[in-house]
C-alpha cells in the first residue's frame, strides 16, 4: 500500500510538472510567433516606405511594381491597419518607367 501510493504520488507530480512545462513553452512559443510577425511587419513597412520614396523620384518598373505589389500583400496579411493602403494605391496608379 506504502508503495503504490508512493508511485502514485510520483506519476502525479510527473504530470504536474510535464504540463506546466508544457503550458509555459506554449506561452513561450505564441509569445515568439508575435515578436516575429511583429519584427516582420516593421520591415516591411520599412522597404515598402522606402520604394514609394524612390519611386517619387523615379518612375516605377513594371517588375518594380510587381515586387511592391507582392511585399504589400504579405505586409497586410500582417499589419491588417490600413496604414500604407494610401501609398500601396498611389503606387499601383503610377506611370511605369522603361527602362534599358
């Protein structure tokens, strides 16, 4: 009888500590997952500022244009605030530049 409550208090304290553990790297790991969309999203609004400023200078390529175009979807699938759609529109309605 000794023993097998023994054990039994054993096997109980194992669980306890497997899913603490395991709730505590789940916290971690969701915590992590929004740092880096987060970091990702600060990126890309910095290159997607940083081509509409160029292409205020410069007219943009149709490639150009293409690669804005792709940069900003992936950015509103992360930012979803609407805070570059003003610039991401005028870029889309600019002349495109040939260049050779």
């Amino acid at each position: 009888m000794i023993m097998s409550g023994f054990v039994a208090e054993g096997l109980n304290t194992l669980v306890s500590l497997a899913i603490g553990g395991l709730a505590g790297y789940t916290v971690a790991y969701v915590t992590g997952l929004k740092a880096v969309r987060k970091g990702m999203q600060l990126i890309l609004r910095a290159s997607l500022n940083d081509m509409y400023a160029r292409f205020q200078v410069i007219a943009p390529t149709a490639e150009e244009k293409q690669v804005f175009e792709e940069m900003y979807s992936v950015y509103e699938k992360l930012a979803e605030n609407g805070v570059m759609t003003a610039k991401h529109d005028e870029v889309l309605h600019m002349a495109e530049e040939v260049r050779k």
